[in-house]
C-alpha cells in the first residue's frame, strides 16, 4: 500500500519531509500501518503540477471527459471490496456496510456525475444574442474527513475532473488506506499526469497550505463547522473559492397521524442516527415528537436502541462497529455524561463499552429522553450512537424545535399526511428534507443552509462549483 508515498504528477514519490503517524484499527486499538505526512514543500510541487496539467486538461472535450469518468467508475467497481476492507480497518465500518453503503458510494457518485455531465449545457445562447460558457474554474485543493472516505473522495475529485479541473487531494491522515486504493483507480483509468495529486497530512500543515496556495483556484472542504472558518480565513487572501460541507444537528420531526406506520418509522429512525456508529454529519439525532404520541415513540427508540448489534467490524451482518478513536469515545462518553448532568432522562445505554468489549472504541448506544433544547446533548454534535428524543406540543412548536440550531444539514420529517408533510418541509431550514424514510438518490446535491456550509455537492450543482460562466459578445 502507497501510504508511505504521494501521487504527484503521475507517479507515486517520497515526501519532502520526514513526519509520520500510525494508521490504527479502531476495532483492535492496534497499529496497522504508517503513512507520511505532507508539507507545504509538498502542496507546491502538486500545485506546479496541477497547473501544467490544466493547460490541456482544461481543454479536453466533453465526450473524452465523460470517457475518463465511465473508466473510473469501472475501476471503482473492480476494486469495491479493497476499498470496503480498508474502511472497515482503518476506521471500523461493518463489512456488510461498508461494502453496500461505504464503497458503493464510489460507482454511485460516478453514475450520478455521468448524467449530469450528459445532460448540462456547456454553451448557451441568451434571448438577448449573448452566449454563456461554462468553463473549468482552475486547480482545486480538496480537504475530506475520515467517517465517509470514499463517498467525500468521490464528491469532490469527480467533478473536478468531469470539468477539467486538475486536483490536488488531502484525504483525512487517518484514514490513508482507502484513499491510495482510489489513486491507483484514477492512475489505472488514465488520469492524464498533474491532473490529480494525492498528498496526506494534517489540517494545520497540508490542509492549510491548500487553502492558501495561491496557484490554485478553490479549495473544497469537508469537515466540522470549526475547521471549515479556518478553512475560509485561509483562503480569503488569495480571494479564492471555497465550498464547504460542515456539521449538523439534524431534527426529526414524529407526528402522531403516522397510524399504524409509527413503530417501523422511529425503528427507521432510530437505525438511521446510529447508521456509521453515529459518525455522520446529517444523522437525525433530534427525535422531536408530537406529545401525543411521546410515551410511545420513547418507548419504541429504547426497545430499538438495545436491540441495536454492537460488534467486530470485520465480521458480516447489520450491527454497528466502533467508534473512530479513543479521542472520538472520550468526546462521546462526555456527552453521554453531560447528558445525564443536564437531567435529561436516559432510557438506553449510557457511559462505558457495550458488555463484551473490552478492547476496541466500542460505545453503548444510548438514547435520552425529556431532552429540552437548551441542552448542549441537543445543540452540540456529538458524532456518536446518541439519540435526543424531545417533545412538542403541535407542529408549530415542532417547527420551531427543529430550526432553533446554528446548523441547517438535514431534517427528516414522519407524518402520515401528504399536505403536513409539504407544509412542514417548506418550514424547515435545512438542505435536505427526508419524508417518512426517503432516501437520496445519486446526482442530488447534498448541502446545508447556515452553519452547515455554502456550495452543493452531487449532480448538476456540484459540476456548477467546479465551474466559470464567460458571456460573449459578437458584433
């Protein structure tokens, strides 16, 4: 595995500098690996790279660019389950789901990119005789994080490249596994040379000198709300743009005219907080529910919360892997504990590892009831299998519950009327509304309002953010 080496300029290389950290299995607590860290003397030598390279690159047809991303969603499908593995080692995804859900989102993203890039006009004419062009922005420096790596690789780098965008790539540290299996894809499908750079390292070091890089023309970024302004601060000299995907506390909005549809709905429910052990940015961890149906809900959430598997990754079936890392357990046990502080009413779960494991960043999954919304457990994002189920007297105090958060990601909404649902997902302030267990299909743009982020990734709107509009004008 080429973690102790960079793709620069169409070759794997040493680093410049020396640094390094372990690559380590959440699930064991043991080490795995080692990968390189980058520095700044790295990013520049990709940035000449990605510059170059944008000279032809940025010229290539439409139907050549579409070629290369229909290679790469072929090798992204030859390698499903390397990438699956090495999920599941370097940070703990069950192997059933991180080859169904995790390493799927690789082919899926390419699918929905293809389509996009079919059907989106490249040059228009207006009404008034004017012509509009879309044209690549330039170089891009995209920052991802460790809970989904392959779906957050595949949002960014395929729309650079499907609009002639070189990229540079700094992929969380800890997860370095997944990421130079996807070089290799991208390497094996023809990625012309410069055109993608893979450089691991930290935030502070790799991440920053993205964002600074005056040769490049966006930097792209996933992460938390708190590393997404620094992110910004960053790039703010060099006037470049950026795209942010950042935090969220997702509110799910439970009514009680859900009938017979209720217990399957807030089992849904309950399964969707703790899907990726918690560790997703629009999981819905605000259960608001309806008072008249409270004491049910709540009693459903903890039936389906200790009957929620916790186990070895490694191993087949639906249950839930570790936690990230130590770091990661330490905050959520602290939440956890805040909770119980705060006097909210704890119905599953709690602090400490499920009974049986002992060893590994295994968390209890835990659900709090007679949460209030003042509670940091229903402000903060905890990143864990921790559910907040609070009530509301009627849909206006639902509403109301749901938008009073700095984050607007997601929100999910169950209710067995069709016109509540329209009325209330016109009322929620958040990117995405799922309804009664709705999923998103590939090629959606996915992205929040508020402290969530700004820009769109997925489809048509996330070709856009990698896109220039040039009007001319013809005497």
């Amino acid at each position: 595995m080429n973690t102790d080496r960079f793709y620069i300029d169409g070759a794997w290389v040493a680093p410049q500098g020396t640094g390094t950290m372990p690559i380590m299995d959440p699930a064991e607590d043991a080490q795995i690996g080692t990968v390189a860290l980058g520095t700044a003397a790295d990013v520049d030598r990709a940035a000449e790279a990605a510059v170059a390279a944008f000279e032809e690159f940025g010229r290539w047809r439409k139907a050549d660019r579409i070629e290369l991303l229909r290679r790469i969603r072929a090798g992204t499908e030859a390698r499903r389950e390397d990438l699956a593995q090495a999920m599941t080692r370097e940070m703990g995804a069950p192997i059933t789901m991180a080859r169904e859900v995790q390493a799927e989102a690789g082919t899926g993203h390419a699918d929905g990119f293809i389509e996009a890039l079919e059907a989106q006009e490249e040059r228009w004419r207006l009404a008034n005789g004017d012509t509009l062009v879309r044209e690549p922005i330039g170089p891009a420096g995209l920052i991802t994080p460790w809970n989904w790596p392959i779906n957050q690789i595949a949002l960014k780098v395929l729309p650079a490249l499907a609009t002639g965008c070189p990229c540079i790539l700094k992929p969380s540290e800890h997860t370095p596994l997944s990421a130079a299996i996807y070089a290799e894809i991208l390497h094996e499908a023809g990625v012309p040379a410069g055109a993608f750079a893979l450089i691991h390292g930290t935030g502070p070091e790799v991440g920053d000198a993205l964002a600074r890089h005056p040769k490049l023309a966006m930097v792209s970024f996933t992460g938390s709300t708190r590393a997404g302004i620094s992110v910004t601060k960053s790039a703010a000299d060099t006037v470049k743009r950026v795209t942010l995907e950042l935090g969220g506390k997702s509110p799910n909005l439970v009514f009680a005219d859900c009938g017979d549809a209720l217990e399957q709905r807030v089992r849904d429910s309950v399964a969707e907080c703790f899907l990726n052990t918690g560790q997703s940015c629009d999981a819905p961890t605000r259960l608001i529910v309806e008072r008249a149906c409270y004491d049910e809900v709540v009693e459903i959430a903890r039936d389906a919360a200790e009957s929620t598997g916790v186990g070895d990754p490694k191993q087949e079936g639906d249950h839930i892997g570790p936690l990230f890392d130590k770091l990661q357990w330490d905050r959520v046990q602290a939440m956890i504990e805040t909770g119980i502080e705060e006097g909210a009413r704890l119905v599953a779960g709690g602090p400490g590892r499920p009974a049986g494991l002992n060893q590994g960043w295994y968390a209890r999954p835990t659900v709090f009831a007679d949460v209030s919304n003042d509670m940091q457990i229903a402000r903060k994002e905890i990143f864990g299998p921790v559910l907040s189920i609070l009530p509301a007297a009627d849909e206006a105090e639902a509403i109301r519950i749901a938008n009073d958060t700095e984050y607007g990601l997601a929100a999910y909404v169950q209710t067995g009327d069709a016109a509540r649902a329209e009325r209330v997902a016109a009322r929620l302030r958040a990117g995405a509304v799922h309804v009664n267990g709705g999923g998103m299909g590939w090629g959606t743009p996915f992205g929040g309002y508020k402290a969530s982020g700004n820009g769109r990734e997925g489809g048509l709107m996330g070709l856009e953010d990698y896109q220039e509009v040039k009007s001319l004008h013809f005497g």
